[in-house]
C-alpha cells in the first residue's frame, strides 16, 4: 500500500547551511557559491532521477539556471542567520510508474510556486542500494521569496513572514499532498490511497513507527547490525507489551469480579468473597502503577548516579566502553596516578580472590583438626592488604 510522508526542513544560516549547498547535493550538480567562495561539487553523486527547476506562469526563462537562482537567494539575505531556502521531502507512491510520480512532484512543485510566487527545484531520488527499493521520494527545495516578473527575488513569501501560525501552514501543504496524490492514485486505476491524518485521528488503533533517521540507517547499512537507536525503540516495546498483558491481567480480574457480582443471589457469604476479590485486585493495580513508576525513576536517575559515582571515585567520567568494564569492579580495585586518571586495571582480581579463598580453606581446615588460634589467623587474612605486582 502506498505509505504517505510529507516533512519540512529549513535551510538556515544558523546551522551551517546553504541553498547552493542544499541544491547542489539534491540535483547532484555543481554549484559554485558567490558569497562565500565555496564550491560544491556533486557530480559524481548516484541516484538522481531527476532535477528539474519549475517557476510560476510569466517568468522569465534564465531563471531556471540553478547556480543563478540559489546564488541569487543567498545574497538576497544579509541576516547570519537567515533561513535561505525551505525543503519539502515527500514519498513517491512506488505503485506509480517512474513518469507519473515525476509528473505528480511537478504538479505538487508548479502547484506550489503558481500559488506562493516562489521558485521551485524539484530532485526525485531513487531508492539507495543497500535500503527499501520502494523508498521513491522528492526533495523540493522552495525559495522564501517571492520571484518577479524580471526574474530578482524581491519579498518574503506570505507563509515567511513574522507571525504567521506555521503550524496551519505545515497543515495545509500536507493535507494538499495527500489530495494531489490520491488523484494521481485513482487517475491510474488504483485503489489504494494515502491519509495525512495522525493515526488517532483516522481511528487506527496502533502506536505509529518511528523514524530511525539517516545515522542510524547509515550505521545498520555499513556494519548490518541494529544501531543504538533501534535496540532503544525495540526494548521500549518490550516494556510496553509487559506492561499491556499485566494490565490485561488486571483488567479480567476485574471482569470476573463485575460478572460475580451480578450473577449474585443474596448470599452474604458470596457478597464478602466479591468484595474481597475487589480489594485484591485494586491493591494489585495500585502495586503496579507504583512499580512502574519506581522503575521509570529508577531508569531516570541510573544514569546520572552512574556519572556521580565515577566522579567521586576516579576525579573524572570514563567513556562508555571503559565505564561498563569499570562498573563491575570495587572501588579497591582501580589504581591512580598522580594527574587522577585511571592508569590501569588489577588485571588479576580473579587470582587475589582465589589467593584469599584457599587461604581462608586451608586454615579452616585446619582448625577444624584441633589447631587453636587459626581463627584469628583467618580474621587477619582477610583484612590484609593486597598489593598488585609492579606496583
């Protein structure tokens, strides 16, 4: 089925950003930036279907030449940290063929510029090698200001301006996709459709999927193993799935003592095991809600006591793959040097700790056969120091 995606991304100066960059990576182009003097060369970049610059009714035809056009966005803004171009990153239905879900980015890009005055670069990307071959999608990047008939940016787009609610602006841009799209869809035989609406808001019952982001993804397709952020998201679900079958429990409980109660035939006897099951289960509930709130603190606090713990026992924090192997030894057990940095590690714990124990075995043994005085002897085995070798 045709899965539906819409996002907005601001091109902004305060992030290290550029529209020429921005540009020149998506139509995978070379794009010389007059400002700054940078260049930024993509040529060599795969997957680029398409790039295509598409501009309102009555502009003139220079306009579509690319380097101009995002050169002359960038030195229309004189703010550090002005927001130089705004990108909508839509999903193709992989049910079109290639022609019209590049005809439907058009459509959704000329839509755009007739309606808000603006430029519009419009890149189709194919799926990437190692990911879903059916992630189709379109980075439209949008100038913010309005393009006149001469061909000069001249003001700032209405839904730019100061002020505005972008929130109803970001609704109506989605709700727009999904209309152009689910024509697009029945125009070509198909049943299927798409819906910009949250999941509660269409009555689906069902926790939404999560979006990894290019990192994570990035990792899984180098290494092919599951990032951090997927282990997270799949122990997150674990939790929630305990959590859904002890409130099942609860809530049969609850059922069977509702269902007691009705079939009940004045028997007094009866009437107190009832209320006796209801008491039992509304303690049970309440156990739970505290446990899992004493879980929730516990996981919230963990980390920073963590942090506390190493900060007082070393002078400073080690970095995870040193701290997970630190965890497990005792506060003894860590050598310092002179700067309080962690010089090295008791690499023979494991044989002090047998040292002690056939120490403290032999003497026991021994006291045992009738040798007075080992008991001591023992005390005193195990409050001796011990010093490692070479040290």
């Amino acid at each position: 089925m045709a899965i539906y995606h819409l996002c907005v991304k601001a091109i902004s100066r305060s992030t290290g950003r550029s529209a020429t960059a921005a540009a020149a990576y998506r139509a995978g182009c070379k794009i010389v930036d007059e400002r700054t003097g940078e260049i930024h060369d993509y040529t060599r970049k795969g997957g680029v279907e398409s790039a295509d610059i598409v501009l309102p009714d009555g502009i003139p035809e220079w306009v579509t030449d690319r380097a101009k056009l995002w050169n002359a966005a960038e030195l229309t803004e004189n703010r550090k940290d002005a927001c130089v171009a705004r990108e909508f990153e839509v999903a193709l239905p992989t049910e079109l063929s290639a022609t019209e879900r590049r005809r439907l980015a058009m459509d959704f890009a000329k839509d755009m510029a007739n309606r808000e005055g603006c430029a519009v670069d419009v890149a189709i990307h194919a799926p990437s090698r190692d990911g879903d071959n059916r992630n189709h999608h379109a980075h439209i990047l949008r100038t913010t200001r309005k393009i006149d008939a001469s061909g000069v940016l001249s003001v700032k787009l209405d839904t730019e301006k100061a002020g505005r609610k972008r929130s109803d602006d970001l609704a109506a841009v989605r709700a727009r996709w999904a209309d152009m799209t689910n024509e697009r869809l029945q125009g070509n035989g198909m049943a299927t459709r798409v819906d910009h609406r949250t999941l509660s808001a269409q009555g689906i019952d069902r926790q939404p999927t999560t979006h990894l982001g290019p990192t994570a993804s990035s990792y899984e397709r180098r290494t092919g193993e599951s990032s951090r952020k997927r282990l997270e998201f799949e122990l997150v679900a674990a939790e929630r799935i305990i959590r859904a079958k002890e409130i099942g429990e609860i809530e049969r409980q609850k059922m069977a003592i509702d269902q007691a109660i009705i079939d009940l035939s004045g028997n007094l006897a009866a009437a107190l095991r009832v209320r006796d099951l209801r008491r039992h289960a509304q303690r049970l509930h309440a156990q739970f809600k505290a446990q899992e709130n004493v879980e929730i603190n516990a996981k919230e606090n963990q980390y920073g006591n963590e942090q506390r713990h190493f900060k007082q026992q070393i002078g400073f924090i080690p970095p995870p793959h040193v701290r997970d192997r630190l965890h497990y030894l005792s506060d003894g057990d860590l050598v310092l040097d002179t700067s309080g940095d962690v010089r090295a590690l008791w690499t023979d714990v494991p044989h002090r700790l047998e040292q002690s124990e056939a120490r403290i075995h032999y003497k026991m043994q021994r006291s045992a056969e009738g040798i007075e005085g080992v008991n001591e002897d023992v005390q005193d085995d195990e409050n001796e120091d011990f010093n490692p070798p070479g040290y």
